[in-house]
C-alpha cells in the first residue's frame, strides 16, 4: 500500500512494487501502472476518515486487461498534470474493466476530483464511459470490495455517504446507467 513521509519539505508517497490483494481485489499501485510522482507537494484529506465516496467515470475509452488499464490510467495523470496544470491525476482509485483497482492518490491525499468536495472525499473513477453502457460486473464487484476495505482498514467513515458526481457538480458523470446502479449501494445518498 501507500506509507508517506516527508523529504525536503515535499509529502512522499511510497509504494510497494507488488499488488495488494485485499478482500478479493487487487490494488494496483502507482509503481505498477507506471505513474509519475505528483508534481508539487500533496495535501492530506482534511476530515479522517473521510464522510464522503465520490464516483465518476472517466468518460474515455473501456479497458479490459491490466496493460491497458494502466496505459489509460497513464494517460489520464497526464492530461490532468499537462492540461488542466493539476498536481496529480485527480482520483484517489480508478476501476478498471479488467476488475483492478489502481491507485491514484490513495486513501490519505486530497483529490482534484470535485470542487469543495476534494479536502472530506475519496474520489473513485469508473475507467469508461457509462452513459448507454453499464460497468462489467467485475468492475462493479471490485469498486464495491473496495469500499467495504476502506471502511474496515478505517480509511473511510463507518457512515459514510456515496454520491455520484453529476449531484455536486454540473456534469453527466458517472454517466446515466452507472448513475442508476450506484443508486442501489449501500450508503447511496440523495445528496449532501
């Protein structure tokens, strides 16, 4: 998993080289995907345990191996670190078709996911896009599982609330039929 600690000022963020396999998923780490290190210093989440689960989607194209997951996840840490100038990919875990979760900024780091949102959130990002087409059941049964290794590892409040992206801020994200199927989680919430 992901320890950090300080470096000349700057918040590291070390990882294993393996997976973590946890609760029938497995974590794929920033090592593993081939992510770069954020650019600046990152911030720690603000509210510990966080209160709230974010999702979205990444609204690009579905993947269905780990080798391409990761060249996706690669790609969107680049558009969000080179386009938009943010200090990071903007997730804290993204899922990917192949049923992996890969670690963005993981469970401790404030996201750049959703605006007065990022400091009290985890923010998980569906890879695809969700509109007409749901998640395969291996990309749902995995954001699922790790939901439920947050709350038992403490990383996410007991009680926390799942919204979908498109309820704070103006989006379609997480795209209408994932929309509709978060919509029957636990811990769903009409809002805020």
């Amino acid at each position: 998993m992901c320890n950090t600690f300080f470096l000349g000022g700057l918040l590291i963020a070390a990882v294993s080289s393996a997976s973590v396999e946890d609760n029938g998923i497995k974590i794929i780490n920033r090592m593993e995907w081939g992510g770069d290190p954020p650019i600046n210093q990152t911030t720690p989440l603000s509210v510990v345990p966080p209160p709230y689960v974010i999702i979205s989607h990444t609204a690009g194209e579905l993947c269905s191996t780990q080798a391409k997951c990761s060249q996706g996840v690669r790609a969107i840490q680049t558009m969000h670190t080179a386009i938009f100038k943010w200090n990071d990919i903007a997730y804290n875990f993204l899922v990917g078709g192949d049923g992996n979760i890969y670690e963005g900024r993981g469970w401790e780091i404030e996201g750049a996911h959703t605006y007065n949102y990022n400091k009290k959130s985890i923010g998980i990002s569906f890879i695809g896009t969700f509109n007409a087409l749901a998640p395969s059941d291996q990309q749902l049964t995995a954001a699922k599982n790790l939901l439920e290794v947050g709350v038992n590892m403490g990383k996410l409040a007991e009680y926390y609330k799942l919204l979908g992206h498109r309820q704070l801020s103006e989006t379609l994200s997480p795209g209408d039929e994932l929309y509709k199927i978060i919509q029957t989680w636990p811990h769903w919430s009409e809002g805020p």
